[in-house]
C-alpha cells in the first residue's frame, strides 16, 4: 500500500525503496559494523554476545575475552567457570558460554580452527543463524548479506516493504527490492537510521530523511524541534543539517 493508501505495484515498490536508500546513504554516508572486531572468530563471538545485549555492552566485554581467547582452540578448551564470568556482562552467559565453546569445538573439527566464509557452512556452527552468518560474511568477508535484526525488520515494516515477520522472509523480501552489491551496508543504515532517528515508540518523523517516502509518517512528532529532540547519535547534527535545521544545530552547538 502505498503512502497515499493505494495499491502499490511492484515497480513502484522497487523504486520507493530504493529511493529511501539513498537518502539512507545521505544521512549515513559512512556505515560500519558497531562491534569492534579484527578478525572472523572476534566477529562471530562478539555477534553471538550481541544477542540481547547492546553492542556498546559487548564492545566492552570484549576486550578481556580477546586477549584470553585467542584462537578456535582456546575456545574449545575453555574453562567454563573463567568463560561465564568474563561474559557475565552480556548477559544469557551460560547459553553464550555454551555457543561460544561449541562454536570453538566446531571450527577445530571441522574447519581446521578456521570461521568458513560461505553461508551454508557458517549456518551449521553452534550460536550462529542467518543473522549472525549474514553479519559475519559482510563485515569480515566481504561478502554482501541482510543482516535481519529487530532494528531492520521493524523498519522495513514501517516503511511497508514487507509485511512479513518471519525473518528469512523478510531477507527474502528486500533482496529483491534493493541490489545484492549493497546489501551488507543498506543493512547497517537501516539500523543506524532505527537507533538514531526511527525509534520503536516515538520516532523522531519532523527529521526523518525518508519521510516523503514513510507511510508511517506521523507515528512520531512531525513538528521539526520536537523530533530534533529524540535524534541519537554522533551523526545528530548532520541529520538536522539535512532536515534544514542547520542554524538550530550551529545554536546548539554555541
């Protein structure tokens, strides 16, 4: 359904959402994955903390668990108790100690302590699913994938992409309205966008650089100050910037 209530073809589908790309790409022109990583086992442990967890949380686990386990095999042969403790923060520490540790015995068995690079191997491993494969294909291989989280499906629902709630339906959705080349960072800007302007309760709509396209629009304050108030981020005075509210930012920023 399109914004002004009627039907919506599939062409007009296709050009409506990638219109809102690029004016993702305006408001984020740099993405990148918010958990801090250096290779492919770092990503797929911290991935699999991230579950129910904010990234800024496991960014600060992180660092400790990185220096004690280096490798596929010190997972494998982790001492649970030392494991737990150091994971204590992410919460859901024994499930994550339990992924974390199959995950290790998995990758030496099968992989020789490697993290495969394909989306059919990395769905066999312990703590992962396409979710997490998707995360980790994309930011540590290069390789374009959605990443289907509670940010980007409750997105492309708002936006009327989808009406699907099933996430692999979802992927399967928007693969084909958005390029395959560009799927890994349309993936980071919808959810840069969902935490720092379209939030779940009130997002922020008098700011929004998708609104023309938005047949949600209206859910949140239209009126420019009061959305300018619920915009996140380091990115804030550039999107206010582009919502024309520049002289509010320099003000601000006085």
């Amino acid at each position: 359904m399109s914004k002004a209530g009627k039907p919506e073809t599939h062409l007009a589908l296709v050009r409506r959402a990638r219109r809102i790309n690029r004016d993702l790409i305006r408001a984020f022109p740099h993405v990148y994955c918010e958990l801090d990583f250096t290779n492919p086992l770092e990503l797929s442990v911290a991935t699999i903390l991230s579950a129910q967890c904010t990234d800024v949380r496991v960014n600060q686990t992180t660092p400790a668990l990185f220096a004690r386990y280096r490798t596929a095999e010190d997972y494998a042969g982790a001492n649970r108790e030392e494991l737990e403790e150091l994971i204590r923060p992410t919460g859901f520490y024994r499930n994550k100690a339990n992924s974390l540790i199959g995950l290790g015995q998995a990758l030496v068995e099968r992989f020789d302590g490697e993290v495969p690079g394909t989306l059919k191997e990395l769905v066999t491993l312990p703590g992962f699913g396409r979710k997490t494969a998707n995360v980790v294909l994309g930011n540590a291989f290069g390789v374009p994938g959605l990443t289907v989280d509670t940010h980007f499906g409750r997105l492309v629902r708002r936006w009327g992409l989808t009406g699907e709630t099933d996430p692999v339906k979802v992927e399967t959705a928007i693969a084909e309205l958005i390029p395959r080349r560009e799927w890994t960072d349309y993936s980071h800007r919808v959810i840069f966008h969902g935490r720092r302007v379209c939030h779940s309760r009130k997002p922020a709509c008098g700011v929004c650089v998708v609104a023309r396209d938005c047949p949600s629009y209206g859910e949140g304050p239209t009126e420019k100050e009061a959305a300018a108030k619920l915009v996140k981020g380091p990115e804030t005075p550039h999107l206010l910037e582009l919502a024309g509210m520049g002289e509010a930012v320099s003000g601000s920023a006085g």
